[in-house]
C-alpha cells in the first residue's frame, strides 16, 4: 500500500486547467496541451478527467507511435460549442470615446477589441448594454503632447456568460494598469491604452498580429498562454517592440531580445534558496524521495542546484514519511528543512499532518514552501520565494482606486491589481530607458539573458 501512495497521480484543479488554451473541433470544445517531459498517456487523461480512449478519439497519431514530449494534444472538455453566425473575423474595434471622469490628464482607453463588457469593471454607473471598458480618460479636445500608445492583452473572457475568477482577477490587473498611467500622465506625454481580450485561443492573437492594428503601439503588456505569447513575441521581435509578460515564467528569453520577464524562473529560485541555505547554521536538510518521473521540475533544479553548492540533503522515501517512520532522517539538534518533491499544494497536503506529528515529537521542522501556499494558512514553519518583497501601506493608492471604480479591491495576496500597477510603471521606465524600479508591491531590476531578452532578477527568500 505505501508503494502506491508514493506514485499518486492528482487530477488538475481548475485553476491550473486555466493554463491549458482552449480551442473548437468540428464543435467541441478542447484543451491544447503541450505534452510534458516523462509522462504517459494514463496520467495525461488523470489530470484532464478523461478516459485515454477519448484522448486518441482527438488524437488519432497515438494509435500508431504513442506521446511524444512537447507535441500538441487535444484534450476534450466535454462541453459542445453552438456554431455561430458568420461574421467578420477581423478584430473588433470599439471606437467610442471613454467616459471621461473627473479629473485630468488621465489614461485612455480607445480601442477595445471583442468589447470586454462594462459591468465588469462596475465603475461609473455605465450603461448596462454598453460595450466599452469604463477607464479613466482623457479628455477629446485636441492635444498637443507626445503621444505614447501601449497594448494590454489579457484573457477577459468577455464571451463567456459567466466569468472565471481568472477573468476577474485579469480585470484587477487592467484597473490597476489604468490607474499607473494616470500618475504617470505630464505636460509632455500622454499616454493611450488599447486593451484587447485575448480570450485562451491562438487566433485572436493572430488576428491582432496579421492586421495593421498594432503598428502605432510602442510597448505591450500581458499575455497568459504560451501559444499566445509565442505569436505576439515574433511580431515584437520584427517591429522592435518591448513585451513585458506578467505571468509566464519559461519564455526561452535568449531567441527573443524585445521580452521581459516578470516571473523568476525555477533556476533564479533555486539559486536564491542555495544562498539562504548556506547562510542558516545549524540546519539539516531532508528531501522526500519519490520516483525520478514524479519529482516537479522546480524541485528537480533546486537539488542539482545544492549539490553544486555542496548543500548536502538525507533521502526520506515517501512511503517511510506516510507510515510515521521517518525519525530516522531527522537530526534532533538541528532544524530540519524539508524539502518536498511537488510544487503544487494539492500533491503535498497529506503529507502535512505527518511533518506535523514530527514537530510533537520535538524535531524542529521548516519546510520548503511556495508563495501560492500562504492562502492555505499551514501551520509548519515555512521558507520559500517570492517576487513580492515588499510589504507596505497602500491607504492613498486605495482611496484613488475607490474614487474611479467605485468598488473596493480584493484583498489576495498578491494583489492583481497593484501587479498591474507596477508592470505598466515598469513598460513606461523601460520605454525612457530605466532598467530598474521600486514599484508598491514589487522590486523590478532587469538583466540581460545572453544577448535575448530581459529577466527580473528580483527574487526574495521569505521565512515565516
């Protein structure tokens, strides 16, 4: 029986199944999925919910070779696609102009591409079929400033009936953008937003791509799937312009010099770990044993990483952790920093209540953590890392925020929408040649990969 609980296979959550674009086949709606390093068809189809034979439905190649790493399947969702009327399959642009609020000069919204719907904002009292993004805006009357005009593209599902919490927390990120280029408007510039909904499908991003639409714009910021940042990053690459990606954390950044990188890759992590580690005294490390196909990929750099450092750890197989027999590997003098073989929570939990009756036994315990974790409230001492380091008080940013939307924020770690704030400080820096700032949630220093793009080397080790 323990050998079984050491090769447990979780069904994704919806959440991570957000990560997966969506697409239609002969009306039926699917996932593409990028087949991973070291996994089989049997838990491709665990973590999609959906029987292997439904796979090589979709999928007729299988039958003849099998998976192979880094090609795209068709997953199916099991929900039917409607076959809308035809229409025009150019890009939809709203042209009106944006209500103005009260004060300028402020941000502009002026072009909208498939109308992300008002009511999502909730700002203004706007009309209830209107099709514009409420923002806040400048003025119509002629101006004589150097005009700046950036994109935003994200997955607002403004299609869809009913709105993920992804789509909501993509709308925080907007507000929060919006808000940056009002504190940055001046007597000599103004800046313009063009805002598009890139929904999860690569064609809308082609289409913007193919078009004329993007010429005038000088720097782009968003982007959630890969198969959509893939796109945008060649039309960057040939227009030489800047695309600062939120969200993506394995962008090959050596092919593409015009991509930012805002997400620290499992290398920057690991790297910033070994360092922390070396420093702590009196520490013991103790790294949970699973086979070498269920090891998470982050996990797998962090431990290449420390025996480079010469960090070395004790091996506690899975199964002697799950039985209560692992004192064995504890030292009872020093603190135990457990390293985990998953980055994702729900692969984990039920090994915490075991650490747990470790630490009553006496053994003091750390264990090696993930920033996404902190909403799980885990009792355990914890270190991980984060690229939001700092922590502080946002009373004036809120109060402007509750004056244009009307609403008050969420209250999540991180926060979306001071993200969207300090990305869009950051595209602006970038444009008038700053490669570093000090944003209200997070420190943003860009360094060169090779001769490619740029990364965030801002990384922060976190204990609590």
């Amino acid at each position: 029986m323990m050998l079984i609980l050491a090769s447990l296979v979780f069904p994704a959550t919806a959440e991570e199944l957000l990560n997966y674009p969506l697409d239609t086949v002969n009306g039926e709606e699917v996932y593409r999925y990028q087949v991973e390093k070291s996994i089989g068809l049997y838990r491709v189809g665990i973590n999609f919910n959906v029987s292997q034979s439904e796979i090589i439905r979709l999928n007729p190649q299988l039958r003849e070779r099998g998976l192979h790493y880094a090609e795209i399947l068709l997953i199916p969702t099991g929900r039917k696609v409607e076959p809308k009327a035809a229409v025009n399959d150019a890009p939809k642009v709203v042209n009106d102009a944006p209500k103005v609020l009260n004060e300028e000069p402020k941000a502009e919204v002026n072009e909208v591409a498939d109308s992300v719907q008002a009511d999502s904002v909730k700002a203004n009292s706007m009309e209830a079929d209107s099709v514009r993004i409420d923002s806040v805006a400048v003025d119509t009357i002629a101006d004589t400033r150097h005009v700046v005009e950036l994109a935003l593209m994200l997955p607002f599902e403004s299609q869809q009936t009913k709105r993920s919490g992804n789509a909501e927390r993509m709308m925080e990120f907007y507000q929060g953008a919006l808000l940056a280029l009002r504190d940055m408007q001046n007597d000599s510039t103004l800046y313009r937003l063009r805002v598009y909904d890139t929904e999860r499908s690569e064609r809308k991003v082609k289409e913007l791509c193919d078009s004329t639409i993007l010429d005038s714009v000088q720097g782009i910021l968003g982007l959630v799937y890969p198969i959509q940042i893939e796109r945008v990053a060649e039309w960057c690459e040939l227009h030489k312009v800047p695309l600062l990606l939120p969200f993506s954390d394995e962008m090959d950044l050596a092919h593409y010099s015009q991509v930012m990188q805002f997400n620290s890759t499992d290398t920057q992590e690991a790297d910033s770990l070994c360092t922390w580690f070396s420093k702590q005294e009196n520490c013991h490390f103790v790294a949970v044993e699973v086979r070498e196909s269920d090891l998470a990929s982050s996990i797998r750099t962090l431990r290449k990483q420390m025996k480079r450092n010469g960090l070395n750890y004790s091996a506690l197989p899975l199964r002697d952790l799950m039985n209560d027999s692992a004192f064995y590997a504890m030292d009872s003098l020093a603190e135990n920093i457990i390293i985990l073989h998953s980055d994702r929570y729900q692969h984990v939990r039920m090994l915490l209540p075991h650490l747990a009756k470790l630490q009553e036994a006496g053994f003091r315990i750390r264990i090696m953590s993930q920033y996404s974790w902190q909403k799980e409230h885990i009792a355990l001492p914890q270190v991980y890392t984060s690229m939001f380091a700092i922590e502080g008080e946002h009373e004036v940013y809120d109060a402007v925020w509750a004056e244009f939307f009307k609403n008050e924020h969420v209250s999540e770690s991180p926060r979306y929408d001071i993200l969207g704030y300090d990305l869009m400080k950051a595209l602006v820096g970038w444009l008038h040649g700053e490669k570093e700032i000090s944003g209200m949630q997070s420190h943003i220093r860009w360094s060169q990969v090779g001769n490619g793009g740029f990364q965030n080397e801002c990384v922060k080790v976190i204990e609590n």
